[in-house]
C-alpha cells in the first residue's frame, strides 16, 4: 500500500534552516505529484509547495523565496528545504502525493517544525 514517512523535524531558532525528507514506497513514485502541507495549532492544513512528476514547482505566497521543494525519484524521496524559518512557519508538516490515475490523495504521519528562540 502507499506509504509516506517524513523526517527533520525539530526545533530551530528564526533565521535558522531544516531539511525535510519523505521516503515514498507502494506507488509509482516518479509519476505522482507530491506536495508538502502544514498545519498549525488552531488553524487549517495549508499547502506548503508542490512538485509534479515533470518536476514544476509551485509555492504558498508565505515561503516563495524562502522553500525549495525538490524529489528524487530514484530514492522515491521528497524534500522541503527551508531557510530563513519564521515563527510563523512552525506547524506539522506533512507529505502528501497524489495519483495521476484516480482521484486520491495519500497523507505521510507528519513531523513537527517549531521555530522558535
């Protein structure tokens, strides 16, 4: 089955930097687009930045400049890269991929991103 496991969460002081990973396994990687969501306490998910199989990109308005969002579809990996973190940006991320066949959306576990001094 289709599975999502993200990783590099953690805590980090503003201005400062994390990498996220997800491992995909159970799909055809190279041909789902995959996304990075978050969501933050009291407020809805919100996409963070997607990246399709042909590999365009598109970002939230609050990280352009800020996120790269990158795949390697050998490792069936998804990154976000995230520099310049804000208070603002601290929420549980969460891996997402959707198929280009059917109308479905599959969810990693999410890991946490707390930006804080």
């Amino acid at each position: 089955q289709v599975q999502l496991v993200e990783s590099g969460g953690g805590l980090v002081q503003p201005g400062g930097s994390l990498r996220l990973s997800c491992v995909a396994s159970g799909f055809t990687f190279s041909r789902w687009s995959m996304s990075w969501y978050r969501q933050a306490p009291g407020k809805e998910r919100e996409l963070v930045a997607t990246i399709t199989g042909a590999k365009f990109t598109d970002y939230a308005d609050a990280v352009k400049g800020r996120f790269t969002i990158s795949r390697d579809d050998a490792k069936k990996a998804v990154y976000l890269g995230m520099n310049n973190l804000r208070p603002e940006d601290t929420a549980v991320y969460y891996c997402s991929a959707d198929s280009p066949y059917i109308a479905y959306r599959a969810w990693g576990q999410g890991t946490q991103v707390t930006v804080s001094s």
